[in-house]
C-alpha cells in the first residue's frame, strides 16, 4: 500500500518536472511510509521523507526512533541523526538535494527549522510545493483505507453508547469522559487483534474529550471538566478528536438531555439541526460539488431565520481535515471513495442555545454509506 503510493507520487513529480519532494506533515508521512510514533511530538527534531521522481524514498528521523522506523518505514534508506552530532538532519538533506534542480515542499505543513534551511539552501526559483498534489492524492480513500474507516466508525459508536450510558444528573463531565475514552480503547483493540497485524499500533484514544453542558452548551469545542451535570442540562458530545482509529479520523456529534427538555425554544432548535443534515445528505453524492451540498444545509438553517452557518463538512482520512470541504466556494466535484463528516448545526443566540449532531459517510457510486449511525430521535436523546 505504502509503496504503491510512493509510486503515484513519483509518477506526479515526473509530469510537474520536479526532482524530489520533502514531506513533512505527520500524517502524509505516515501516508507515504508508514512511519509513525514519534510523529506529532517532535520536540523540534524533525523527522523528512524524501521521495524522489526517480522512485528512490529515504526517511530522515532522529536517532532515538530507528529501531520504531526500521519496523514500520516501507523505505529504501533510513537516514538518523542525532542531537548536536555534525549537522544533524541537515547533513543528509544537503547530500540528497546535491544536483537536484527542483525540490517540491508542504509551505503550510513544513516546521520551520526546516523551512528556514530549505529557503536558504535552494534559490527561490527551485522551490515549488507538493501540496496540492499530496491533497488530491489522499482524497480518494483506497480499499484498505475505507475498511479502516468502517472500523473508525465502530470505534466512535462505541465511545458514543458509554457517553450516553453515563450521562446522568450529577455525573461530573470528566466522568463521562473516562467512560468513553474505556470504551473506545476497547473497542479498538477488539479489532485491531481480529483485523490488522501491527502488534504495535495502539488502540488508546489520545484526545481530549470534547462535551459541553448547560450554559457551556455554545461552546462548540470546550473539553470535559470537574463540572457536574444538572437535571434538564442539554450535553453536547463530540467526538471529531477522539476517532482517531489506525490513525484514520471520523466526525461524530450528538446532543442529549438530562431528563427533559425544560425549555422548548431548544427543542424546536435542535430539530432544526437535524433538518439542516438531512437536506445535506439528501444533496450528498457523486457528480455534486462540496458547495452544493452545504448550500442544501445552509438554506435549511437560513430560512428557519439563523444566521449563515459555519461549513456543513468536511473531509477526513489520516487527517482530521482534508480537502474538500463542504462550504461554499470549495467546487471540488465529489467522488466514489471519499469520506465526509457531515453536520447539522443551529446556534440561537437569544436563548444562549446550540445544537449539532453530526455523522461520517463514505460516497459511492450510487450515494453514500454511513459509517456512525446513532439515533437522533427525542426520545432516544433525553436520557
């Protein structure tokens, strides 16, 4: 898999004429290599995949990881270095960019140590980026990549039925909070010893729990707290962060309440959301564009007399964003093989009141194919 893509990207390099590309993003390393771990924690010691148009691939990573990458790197060299010895990853840079005419970089994903030696070491008019062709790449979700998905969304759902299972008057947030991050965890080492071989990858949720509840309730991204649950307290669960199954990402979103819904100007709220994510998915699939889909949601939430909302989706795969998105402006046409997180979202301000519920889906040939499916029937969300 990894190499098969190292293969479309030379191939890509070759028509754009350009000599090697530097990949910096923890997640289109993994992408490309395989290579993971010490990704997303570098403290300031850069790790590089090298990929040349010529099919040569090096990694460029600290000394202290080549045993993590000689296990998992799908590479031709493995290149370490190591702290204040010579010129650290900069010695095996300069060697592999000797006699390159064009080096293609990630400008917004590139650590800026690296940018700053690379801004220097290559003349202005050498330098071009590989983004957008890494971007187009990871659109399209491979058949192991949409298994991986499948199992994401079992992961989320399970996270979702402990929230829901300890929601209750008085439960403190970070209660909740442990409660699915066990039974993520759970989950995700249920199917990694059933379906994937890599002793090594762990099942541990590593994100910190997004929930909000009461007054909090509009904010959209506040994390659990010592905050204790009240009778009638709507609660919104989040779980955008902590799907983060054999590194593939979903969106997943829900709103509940304690008891009962004591004031019912939210009600007819959040029934609204749920309207703005059915007109979305009734425009969702192939031949579309990204905008078009968000303009089904917008509309929705718009006529209820709500100001212009906040992008209906967006894509993930080994990112928690990826391109498209579904907003206005973005053109891009939707194909067989995305994934999407898709929302349905309403903030009243007047009543100091939001609600969002939110699923991911993989387009197909015909539509699409949820991944999380949670109802969100009244009376299965006033716990």
């Amino acid at each position: 898999m990894f190499r098969k893509r190292q293969q479309q990207l030379c191939r890509h390099l070759q028509k754009q004429n350009i000599d090697v590309a530097l990949i910096t993003d923890d997640d289109s390393v993994y992408y490309f290599s395989g290579y993971y771990d010490y990704l997303h924690m570098d403290f300031g010691r850069p790790t590089i995949l090298v990929v040349e148009s010529n099919g040569n691939s090096c990694l460029i990573t600290p000394m202290m990881e080549l045993d993590m990458a000689e296990a998992a790197a799908h590479v031709d060299t493995i290149q370490p270095w190591n702290d204040g010895k010579g010129n650290e990853w900069r010695g095996p840079l300069a060697v592999i960019l000797e006699g390159k005419a064009t080096i293609a970089i990630e400008p917004d994903l590139i650590p800026p140590i690296v940018n700053r030696y690379i801004t220097q070491a290559v003349e202005k008019e050498n330098l071009r980026t590989v983004s957008s062709i890494i971007a187009d790449m990871r659109m399209i979700k491979s058949t192991e990549e949409l298994k991986i998905a499948r199992h994401a969304g079992q992961v989320a759902m399970a996270m979702m039925e402990a929230a829901k299972n300890t929601i209750g008057k008085n439960v403190a947030e970070y209660e909740v909070a442990l409660a699915t991050s066990k039974a993520g965890t759970r989950k995700a080492a249920e199917l990694l010893g059933q379906y994937y071989p890599d002793p090594r990858m762990s099942p541990n949720t590593h994100f910190l729990q997004i929930m909000a509840s009461g007054k909090d309730i509009t904010m959209p991204h506040h994390r659990a707290s010592t905050k204790r649950i009240q009778y009638g307290d709507p609660v919104f669960m989040c779980f955008c962060g902590m799907t983060n199954f054999h590194h593939f990402k979903l969106g997943f979103d829900r709103t509940f309440w304690v008891g009962e819904i004591i004031e019912p100007s939210q009600r007819a709220v959040y029934e609204i959301a749920v309207e703005s994510q059915t007109a979305a998915l009734q425009k969702l699939g192939p031949g579309v564009s990204a905008e078009e889909v968000h303009a089904e949601y917008a509309e929705v939430i718009q006529t209820a007399g709500y100001e212009y909302p906040f992008r209906c989706g967006r894509a993930t795969g080994f990112s928690f964003l990826e391109k498209p998105q579904l907003v206005f402006g973005d053109k891009t046409i939707l194909e067989p093989g995305m994934v999407f997180a898709v929302d349905g979202s309403v903030t009243d301000s007047k009543i100091s009141f939001r609600a969002q519920v939110g699923d991911s889906f993989i387009i197909t040939e015909s539509g699409y194919e949820p991944i999380t499916h949670f109802s969100k029937e009244l009376e299965d969300i006033i716990l």
